[in-house]
C-alpha cells in the first residue's frame, strides 16, 4: 500500500500529525487530511516538502487570520 505519513514541521523537527494517509486536499489555506479508516483531521499550514519514495509529506504552520478589524 501507498499510504503517507503526515509530518508538522517547526523549531524542534518534525512531529507525525496523521499516518495512513489516503487523501490531502487544500482549501483556503487548511488542509483535510483523510486516513484508511475515513478518520479526517483539517490542519491550517502550508506543504513545504513531498517525499513520495518514503510516502512523506511535510507541512510548516501558518499564523491564524486575524479577524477584520471594526
């Protein structure tokens, strides 16, 4: 099988968020992450890096949107 490994990438490395990744796809900056079993995680970041030799995919945080100002 060719199910990934998703990785949140900061100051201290790189920490696996979500594993048996089937499906990623973007919206509006969040990401919808879904594994094998259907389970799904939104995470808010932007992808930096793919590895499709070791099934890996790396994402960097993004800040939250401040809220308009009134």
């Amino acid at each position: 099988m060719c199910e990934s490994k998703v990785y949140l990438v900061d100051e201290a490395g790189a920490h696996p968020i979500m594993v048996d990744v089937a499906s990623v796809q973007q919206e509006a900056g969040v990401y919808l992450l879904v594994n094998l079993l259907g389970e799904q995680r939104l995470v808010r970041g932007r992808i930096t890096r793919v590895d499709f030799l070791s099934h890996s995919v790396y994402l960097e945080p993004v800040p939250e949107p401040s809220p308009p100002l009134a």
